[in-house]
C-alpha cells in the first residue's frame, strides 16, 4: 500500500525528469502500479483510511511522486451528488497524451496543490480549459476522451509530471494573481 511516505517531495531530481514511455504490452508490473496509485487516491479520500495512514487528501498521482520515471497518471474524482456517487473520473492513464486543447483558458480559484510540495503556493495555475488525451488503459486498450474545466486541469496537472513540470511553474512570478480577463476561473 502506497503511503505519504513513498511520495517524494519537490527537490528530488525524478520531478525534474521527463519519464519514459510505458513498453507495451503492459507488464504486470506496471498494472499493479496503476492499481496502488488508485488505491491510494481512493485511501485519501476516506476520511477513516487518511486518518489511520495519515494520508493526505489526493484527485490525482502520477509515478514519477512514487520515483518511477514511468508515464503512468491515476485520477480519482469523486462525485459531489449525493444522488449519483458515480465518480466524475476515475481512471488509470498509461502514456497519456494531450492530442489537442481549446484556446479558452481555464484555473482554480483557490489555486493548485500536490502530494510532492508539503508548503502553500499561491497564484493562479493557467491551463486549457478543454483538452482531448489518448492513453492506453489498464486493459491494453486505446482510449481518447475529452475533459474539460477541473477534470481537465486534474489530468494536466498529472501529465505534467511526466514532464517534469511542477504545478507552480505556471504561476506568473512576479504577480500570482494576474491572469487574463478571458480566463475562466472555477470553483
């Protein structure tokens, strides 16, 4: 089981690197490691299981915070309906790849976070607002699927880390909160 303690933090070298692309067909190797950094995510997200491992609260995982240079992303959104717990989002991405994106730009009002950076960064974390990813599942198949305004900001966010981008990379350093006036800002 994948704790707080496997997740490397920003400083380690691995964040910095642009990971490999998984060999297919998929090892099951590396399907155990897509199943554990799902298990983790959904772990985070029980308020019993984060507090008995002291896990912190987690949408998104990819294996370079686990120091496996690997292209491989977990996204666990939960549903906030009651009626329909059905999660927004719930996969595992191997080799995922933003194939196309809008123009419009989207960020989190309250900005991003990360499992790898234990200090608040403030700032606005510019990002397509819609973008369109291939990756192969954990079955070996090909997918495409759109995403658009948080789960897409959730899957890039991951993506980055393949590529060695960190989340405050996007922030506008000399004013965090500076952003255009056509950017759509979520909640």
């Amino acid at each position: 089981m994948i704790k707080m303690t496997d997740i490397i933090r920003e400083g380690n070298p691995t964040l910095r690197e642009v990971a490999s692309e998984v060999v297919l067909p998929l090892s099951e190797e590396d399907k155990q490691l897509g199943q554990d950094m799902m298990t983790f995510l959904k772990n985070s997200q029980d308020p019993k299981m984060a507090e008995k491992y002291n896990l912190r609260g987690g949408v998104g995982l990819a294996a370079p915070q686990l120091d496996i240079a690997k292209r491989v992303i977990a996204v666990h959104l939960p549903s906030n309906d009651p009626e329909n717990p059905t999660p927004l989002l719930n996969a595992i991405m191997y080799n995922p790849k933003i194939i196309s994106h809008t123009v419009q730009d989207a960020c989190l009002r309250d900005g991003e976070g990360c499992l790898s950076v234990d200090r608040d960064v403030p700032g606005y974390v510019v990002r397509h607002a819609r973008i369109t990813v291939t990756y192969i599942d954990e079955n070996g198949e090909t997918q495409k699927k759109k995403f658009k305004n948080y789960e897409a900001i959730v899957v890039q966010h991951e993506i980055d880390h393949l590529n060695g981008v960190m989340f405050y990379d996007h922030i506008n350093k000399p004013n965090p909160f500076a952003i255009n006036k056509d950017v759509l800002i979520i909640d």
